[in-house]
C-alpha cells in the first residue's frame, strides 16, 4: 500500500466533495492506484476506506488488468477509453465476497497539480433498472391520475408536462397546452401577478405554496380547485410542479351544508321563538289562575286572623261602653285584652309587609355562630327553657344576606320557644360538610303530626291557636333567598328539628 502524501491532497478534496453521493466514486491515478472512495463505495464493495485506498482498481473492476508492470499502460488506455465514453458503459465488478455484479461505469480524465489521474463513478445495474422501473411506474401513475398535475418552466411558465387527468377537465390537446401558461387556465392571475406568486419558492423562503383559485375550460365553464406548487427540476432544468385537486363537488357540498344549516337554524329559532310565546301566554294564564287562588287562600286567611281580633276588641268595647259601674279591674281587663288584640293585628299587618317588600339577597361571608348567639340575646326566653350550642370546632362562614338570615333563624327561634310554654331545652348546633354548613333549631315541645309535616312550611298554614302561618313561609322564602334551604323534622310529644342548609363561603362554585 502506498503512502499518502500531501500531493494527494486535491483527490482528497474531490472525495469530500461527493461523501454525500449515492453512486460510489473513486478517484485513482495515473497507475490506477486508489486515493480515495467515498461512503457509497464502501457499501457496494463491502470493503472500508482504510482496505481500499492504495490498492490498484482493478480489484474491484478485474477488467482492467492485473499487478502486472506489463500492463500499467493498458490499463491507463482502458480507463481513458472509458472517459472518452462519457456517458459510461457496463463492466462486471467484484465485491469483498467475491461475488460479480454488473455496474454502470463512467469515467472522468483528471490533472491536478500536473498529475493526470481519473474518477470513477460506479453504480449497481440492478439498482438503476430498478430505479428506471419505479420511474416509469412513477410516471404511468401520475399520467393516469384523476387529480391534475402540471410542470411548468420556472424561466417563462410554459407548460412542459400536463397529465391526461388535467387534459381531460380542461378539455385541451397537448399540444395546445404546450403553447400555453397558468394564466391562460387562471382567469385570476395575471403574469405579473402568477410571478409575483412563485417568488418566494424561487428564492427558497418556501418549501410549498397552497392557494385556492379557478381554472376555465376550454368551453369557458370554470371550476374551484386547490393548488400545491413546488419548485424541482426536471432534465436539468428548473421547473415548478403543481399538484391540482378540482374541489367544485366538495366546495358545493359545503355551500349547501352551510345553507341547510342556516335553514335549520332559521327553523329552529323561529321554533323556539314559537314555544317561547306559547309557554309566555301559558305562564301568563297560570299566573293569573295562581294570583286568583293565592289571593283567596290569602284573604280568608288575613280575614280570619284580623276578623278573631277584631271580634275581641269590638266585645270589649261594647262592654265598656254599656257598662253601668264597672269595677276598676273589669275596665283594666277588657283594656289589656284591646291592646292584645290590637298587636295581634299589628302583627299581621307586620307579616305581610316583611313578605311583600323583601329584596334580594345580597350574599357575602358571614360568621352565623355569633349572629345566633345574638339573636338568641334579643328574645325574651323564659326562665325555664335552657339554651344549648353544641357547634362545631372551626366552623366556615357561609355566603348570605346578614340581615334576612337574621330574621329567619329568629322566626324559628321564636317557634321553638312557642312550642315549649311549659318550658325545655332549646339546643343550637351546626354540621359541616364539603360545600355547605347546616344548623340546627331544635326544640323538646310539643311536637308536629306526621300528617302536618308536609304542609308546616306552607303559607297560612299553621298548627297555632293563634298565628295565620306566615313565619315559616317567610323563613323559607329568605333561606331559598340565600341559596339556602330548610327542613324539619318533629314528633309528637318529643319536640322539633328545623335545618338551615347554607352554602359555605370558602368553597368556589365550579
């Protein structure tokens, strides 16, 4: 193996120049010697650089001679003639395995720094048949195929190549496209315009362009398509091919979808629009038919409540009146039993003013454990009725309306004391959950029957000898106010349990 000097630079270089090549190249001098491969002559021969370079060619083209001084010139002759070819020829060539193959030889007369040496550029027979195979399927597929495809000249964008799927939608002869451009196609471009287009391709901003246009047939029909342009070349020209999908079903499609559901939509709101009247005028009727009974249920109710008052303080009026010396005490009595009525009534009057003007809740963090204790603080208890908390540890505040919530748990309150006139246990407590706080009001009374349960909460429904059932109505207004709401339950002779469930104020609403 012969040395390499630095003489044998510049074939070094050529090497370099062709390590990304597919077809295997060496380059060898006068002698035949070789001074460098490339990667592709290592996967062909099987052999590496290092086996290869400084030994004679002909161990891979046995062809050309043997180690033999004799033959040095004719070897010289057989590489020349072979450059003098140009285009190549086939030569039998001969692996690391010993295995012969056909290659496609070409060769080119090399004199660097006065030196005369020769590169040699080998490829697989069976590879380029196959290659040529491919390209000629390539090119049958590409003819045939419905979608259009065009190669135009990047110089002056004339048609090189247009496929039969293309000639076909256009309705032109080869012939006739061959003297044409895409503008003539493109009632939407110019030429100035179509150039102006392919810039960016021409100087490499752009791998590909996609734009949706028209193309005009030869009759003058027009049709939608989408374009894909790439910049390639073709017999060693520059050329731009274009990938053409004609889109008018799909696009005619899509404009009679959009237009049935627009239809739709149309139909659809002039439905609900429909169904929004009709259920207007129902709500209306049932209002009016509600208002009307609510209104009856309301005015016995206020009726009975004032007209039992009334009837009292008229009695004792008359008896005052009519009374001929009556004691002091007599007088005194039916004095106090006028007051008490009085209140009585005013205490209706009361009742229905709180139901008729009570706002909106406006809900914010509130600690209830002291608001109860308050409540509780303000109400006259009895001496015999004991007051129990029974809280939990590190209760939350919950999210509502100070001042209404206020009035509901001292409705309850209230109710709870009423129901204990001989006395008891009044027992306030709370239980925490995830999302909410519930508070208990419970009582040890009298109790509620089974069969009142259910209408307990109901307006002018109420259990009382006195009362017209209002305070738990309002209760419950107020809590479903707070986004709340309340339930019970009660035995007879054993006592009540009112519930407020509140929404707790350190967990946001998803």
């Amino acid at each position: 193996m012969e040395p390499i000097d630095e003489i044998d630079l510049p074939f070094q270089t050529l090497a370099a120049i062709h390590e990304s090549a597919v077809d295997a190249i060496l380059s060898v001098d006068e002698l035949g010697v070789i001074k460098t491969v490339n990667p592709a002559t290592e996967i062909l021969f099987g052999y590496t650089k290092t086996e290869l370079v400084g030994e004679n060619v002909s161990m891979l083209i046995p062809s050309f001679g043997y180690e033999q001084a004799g033959r040095l010139s004719a070897r010289v002759d057989e590489l020349r003639s072979l450059a003098k070819i140009g285009v190549g020829t086939e030569l039998t060539a001969r692996n690391k395995g010993g295995t012969s193959f056909s290659v496609h030889v070409a060769v080119s007369e090399l004199l660097v720094n006065g030196r005369e040496g020769f590169a040699v550029f080998m490829r697989d027979h069976a590879c380029i048949k196959r290659f040529e195979e491919q390209q000629e399927s390539l090119g049958r597929i590409i003819e045939e195929s419905l979608n259009e495809t065009y190669i135009l000249d990047a110089s002056d964008l004339h048609f090189v190549l247009v496929n039969l799927g293309a000639r076909k939608n256009l309705g032109y002869s080869l012939s006739e496209l061959a003297e044409m451009t895409p503008v003539d196609i493109n009632p939407k471009f110019s030429l100035a315009g179509f150039q102006e287009l392919v810039k960016p391709l021409l100087q490499g901003l752009n791998e590909s362009l996609q734009f949706e246009t028209e193309h005009v047939r030869k009759d003058g029909t027009t049709y939608e398509v989408v374009v894909n342009l790439q910049l390639s070349s073709f017999r060693s020209r520059s050329v731009f091919v274009a990938t053409v999908l004609d889109v008018t079903e799909l696009k005619l499609a899509e404009r009679r979808a959009h237009q049935h559901q627009n239809e739709m939509q149309d139909e659809l709101k002039r439905q609900v629009a429909l169904k929004t009247e009709e259920l207007r005028c129902a709500q209306d009727e049932l209002m009016r038919s509600e208002k009307f009974s609510t209104l009856g249920k309301v005015a016995g109710g206020i009726a009975h409540e004032i007209r039992n008052p009334l009837n009292a303080v008229k009695t004792s009026a008359y008896f005052l009146l009519n009374a001929k010396n009556p004691s002091t005490e007599k007088v005194r009595e039916h004095l106090e039993r006028i007051d008490r009525q009085v209140s009585t009534v005013d205490n209706v009057i009361t009742a229905l003013a709180d139901v008729a003007i009570m706002p909106e809740a406006n809900l914010c963090p509130v600690a209830i454990e002291p608001l109860l204790r308050t409540v509780i603080s303000s109400l006259r208890l009895p001496e015999n009725l004991d007051v129990v908390f029974l809280f939990e540890e590190g209760m939350p505040e919950v999210m509502v309306d100070e001042r209404q919530i206020a009035i509901a748990f001292r409705n309850l309150i209230r109710n709870a004391r009423d129901a204990m006139p001989d006395g008891g246990v009044l027992t306030v407590g709370s239980k925490v959950s995830a999302l909410q706080v519930v508070f208990s009001i419970k009582d040890s009374g009298v109790g509620i029957a089974s069969e009142n349960l259910k209408d307990i909460i109901e307006p002018l429904f109420t259990t009382k000898a006195r009362g017209m059932g209002l305070g738990l109505s309002i209760t419950r207004a107020i809590v479903e106010k707070n986004q709340g709401s309340l339930s019970v339950d009660s035995q007879l002779g054993v006592g009540s349990d009112f519930r407020i469930s509140l929404n707790r104020g350190d967990v946001k609403k998803v």
